[in-house]
C-alpha cells in the first residue's frame, strides 16, 4: 500500500548513520526501534542492520551497501549468476550475490535469535534496502522465505525495496512471484539506477512497481500495471529523461536526516 512505502522508508534507510552511533541510539530512535543489531563486512562492503520495529509489530532487516555507486555502475560486471538454491534458469547479479553472501551467516544467525524470542512471535519479518541496498533486499528474499519454511513459522514476510537497480533475469522475477509473499519496489521520478542494468543485458525488474511522481508542488505514488514485467507508464517509460537527482529525493523529499523514527 502507500501508507506502507512511506512507513517502512526510515527503515530502509538506517544502515546509514555510523556505526558507532547506532547502539548508542544516538541515530534511531529507540521508542521506533528498541532492540538494533549492526553488522558489518567491510570486505564486502556489506552493512545490515537487523532490529524491531515496535511501532510496526516487524522484524527488520535492512541493507547497505557501502562500495560507491558510481564505482558500481562503471567498474563491477553486470554479468548473471546461477544461484545453486534456486530452480534452473534463475540467475542474478554477480556482484549483488557475492556481497549479500559475505555476510549472509552472521544476519541469519541475528534474525533466528528473534525468531525464537516468544515475545516477537506475531512480528512480520520485514526485508528492506535502499538503491543497491534494496537489490540485496531482493537477492536475500528468497533465503529468508526457506528460513521460515525451514522452521515452520507462519509468519508472513514483507519486502519493499526503494529505488533499487535490477537484480535478476525474467525467471528470477516470475520465480519471485511465486513465493506468494509481498514484494514491492518504490521507483521515483525518472532515477537513473532503477534502469540499471539495461535490460538487453537480460535483467528484469521484480515485484510490483509502486512509481512516485513529482512536480512543482506535490509528491504523488501510482500503481503500476502488473500485466507486463515493467510498466511503460511508469519508470520504465523515463529512460530518455533519466536524472541522477532523482535517486536522492526519494518520496519527494531530500534524504532524511537522523534521528530515525518510522
């Protein structure tokens, strides 16, 4: 929903205040979000917070990834992977696989801790990320939706991503949707990194689309058609007006400075 992708946006959004202010509370409020674990894989460049959320009854995992988005979109090869957890013909990026894989053990072994905690029982398991945070949002939801399978636990499991790159091929997105769980992306204005990489490179977008639009005034979300893999009226229809800007006024706003409440 709506409400949903401005709610959940200070969550994707967390992994960015420095490490040494998070325990401290000192850059995410700890009414919001009382319990906050921060893991870091400076090799990888990987950072992942795992936390409550209160207010919201979630678990949250949220990615960063710390390597510099122009490095990535010059330097790192946009060639697809298979991934030997997922059926034949799946495959994803290289580099957003390998990054999510380096810290994957040590997030798991976080979230089963409050898996098993009775008190988070009827919490969601939230997965969220910004820009290349939100493709290992991706590439991950399948790994967590086989840990609650694994350990019979009914809960459901949400993923929004913002303003992320494409992370897979057609059979990694229809593989996606048939997991049966809430998937989202926010795509806003016409942001250059949700066309990356190019899809003659074989990538397509998955989840549904919610596409934010901006004018003088106002900040307006629309649905996208979900009859195509990408709706032409939504940001695959910007690629000739592409801005980087865009990718950082998500929801119309400058990005938000700490502390983070949801």
């Amino acid at each position: 929903s709506f409400d949903a992708i401005r709610q959940n946006f200070i969550s994707s959004y967390m992994p960015f205040c420095p490490s040494e202010k998070i325990a401290g509370h000192d850059c995410i409020c700890k009414e919001t979000y009382p319990q906050v674990e921060f893991i870091d894989d400076p090799e990888s460049g990987t950072l992942v917070i795992v936390a409550i959320n209160s207010k919201l009854s979630q678990i949250v995992v949220s990615y960063r990834i710390t390597a510099n988005l122009q490095n990535w979109i010059d330097n790192l090869s946009f060639q697809l992977v298979d991934i030997p957890e997922m059926p034949r013909g799946v495959r994803v990026h290289r580099g957003i696989y390998s990054t999510y894989i380096a810290a994957f053990n040590r997030v798991r072994d976080s979230v089963n801790r409050l898996l098993d905690d009775s008190q988070y029982k009827n919490h969601t398991l939230f997965i969220t990320g910004y820009s290349l945070g939100g493709g290992l949002a991706q590439v991950s939801t399948p790994s967590w939706y086989n840990l609650l399978q694994s350990r019979r636990d009914p809960r459901p499991i949400e993923v929004i991503s913002y303003s992320n790159p494409r992370v897979g091929n057609r059979d990694f997105a229809d593989y996606m949707e048939s997991l049966n769980i809430s998937i989202t992306r926010y795509t806003n204005g016409n942001d250059l990194v949700s066309h990356l990489p190019g899809r003659k490179l074989g990538y397509v977008h998955a989840g549904v689309e919610v596409y934010g639009k901006s004018t003088l005034f106002k900040h307006s979300l629309h649905h996208c058609s979900q009859e195509f893999d990408e709706d032409i009226n939504c940001i695959l229809g910007t690629f000739d007006l592409k801005n980087p800007l865009s990718h950082i006024y998500p929801l119309g706003k400058l990005f938000p400075l700490p502390p983070y409440c949801s």
